[in-house]
C-alpha cells in the first residue's frame, strides 16, 4: 500500500471536512464531485440522481487512466461516458486505495487545470503488465 496516498487523501478529507462539514467518506466525496461535474450547484437530488451522480463521479476520476470517456452531455447538461475497458480484479482494500488515488488525481488536476501529467497508479500498472 502506498503511504503517501493515505496521508495525501487524509489532508484532502481534512480540508474537505472544514469546507462542507465533518464525517465524510470516500462515498460522499465521490457525491461531491458528481454534484460538481453536473455543475447545477447544490440543489435536491432523488434517491436515482444521487446514484447516477456516484457514477458521474466514479466515471469522471476513472477516465484519465483510461476505463471511461466523456462522450457528451444530454439535454438536462447530465454527463455521459462511454466504457472503454473492466477494472483489473482488486480486492475491496485495492479499490479503495485506487478511488483514494483517483479523488487526489482529480482535486490536483482541477487544482492544476492539467490531466497530462496522470500517472497509472501501481495497482493497475501490475494488472497491465499481464495483458
């Protein structure tokens, strides 16, 4: 496991927590985002909004390492993607520290307005080397 990640992650949840509240998680930071990526601001969502803004979010900070591209918005400004390739098999600790890896790459990158820079996290450079 990478260290350096879980202390990164645990200074962004810090700031995030001062920003919106305590208790979040990486489930709610990945709402967060969805509700950024929509770009209608906070506003009331139904129990299948809030699912697709997961997904949103999900798609949204898996596509620099190439699973999803954006293909679009419909008529409602919602975001769609297309699947471009399966998650390697992880198991639930390596999922979690990949989303922890893929929220730092999104926060850094709309900090730094730069995706270019995107590395392959360890865990899936592993899983590509089989292929």
């Amino acid at each position: 496991m990478d260290y350096a990640i879980e202390i990164k992650f645990k200074e962004l949840l810090a700031e995030l927590n001062e920003r919106f509240g305590g208790g979040l998680d990486v489930q709610s930071i990945l709402f967060l985002i969805g509700v950024q990526e929509l770009g209608k601001g906070h506003q009331k969502f139904s129990k299948r909004q809030k699912t697709e803004l997961m997904h949103v979010a999900v798609c949204t900070v898996l596509e620099p390492y190439g699973f999803y591209k954006t293909i679009g918005r419909d008529k409602d400004n919602w975001p769609h993607f297309e699947f471009l390739k399966e998650l390697p098999p992880l198991d639930e600790r390596q999922q979690q520290h990949l989303m922890k890896e893929a929220i730092l790459t999104y926060f850094q990158a709309e900090n730094n307005e730069n995706i270019d820079n995107i590395e392959i996290p360890e865990v899936l450079r592993y899983f590509e080397e089989e292929e």
